[in-house]
C-alpha cells in the first residue's frame, strides 16, 4: 500500500506540473520542444546529472507494456486512453492540447485508481504498476 501512495504522490506532482504550464512554459532545452514525463520533475533524470538513471528504474515503469520498456524513451508507451493512445501517438498524429487532455484524464484516473485499489488502463491490459 506504502508503494502506491508513494506512486500517486508521484502522479500529483505530474498533475500539479501539468496543470501550472510546465510543458508550455520556457522550454528546458532551447533546441527542442519540451517532452511529457522527461522534462517534467518527476523524471529520474531531470535533474540532468552526468550519467543517466536507466529507465527501469523510474516508478513510472509499471505503467509501461511490457513489450516497450526496453525502448529508447518507455514513458512514452503508457496507454493514455482506452483507445491505447500513448504520448508517442500524440506526438504523431495529435495536437498538444489532445496530448495534455488525455495525460491530464489519465493522471486524474490513475491517481484515484491507486488510491482506491481500482485496476488501471495498465493494470487490465496485463500491466501492474510497481
């Protein structure tokens, strides 16, 4: 139970960084836009240390299919929608304002999912967040 408070405490912050503009506002690297999950400050590797932390070990994983998590960049394999829409899939074919109503409804649904014991998008696609 401790692990999934800790984890929806995780997905407030995602909430709150969202909800403030955090994607819209200055972007961290002048040379590309800013990427939901990896610059916001629930990224293990924000912080931009010299060696970065493997993927594997963010809290976020869980959420990940099993079949994307050795991707480059897994975070953006989490179905967002019941639809299986993930942020990769916005990238491709949607608008950021799709983009960040579907992360906001899935934040919201996963948090209160988690704080509930509810099963998640994940969890019923055979995924257990950690």
């Amino acid at each position: 139970m401790e692990e999934r408070q800790r984890l929806a405490a995780i997905l407030r912050a995602e909430l709150a960084f969202l909800e403030q503009g955090g994607y819209r506002g200055r972007p961290r690297h002048p040379w590309r836009p800013n990427f939901v999950f990896e610059d916001s400050p629930t990224c293990i590797n924000f912080q931009g240390k010299e060696e970065r932390q493997p993927c594997e070990r963010c809290p976020l994983i869980g959420f990940v299919p099993e079949e994307r998590r050795e991707m480059h960049f897994p975070c953006r394999h989490i179905p967002l929608t019941e639809r299986g829409e993930t942020v990769n899939s916005f990238y491709e074919w949607g608008t950021e304002e799709e983009l960040e109503t579907a992360l906001k409804d899935w934040l919201n649904r996963s948090i209160r999912e988690l704080e509930t014991g509810e099963k998640s998008l994940s969890q019923k696609a055979g995924n257990s967040p950690q």
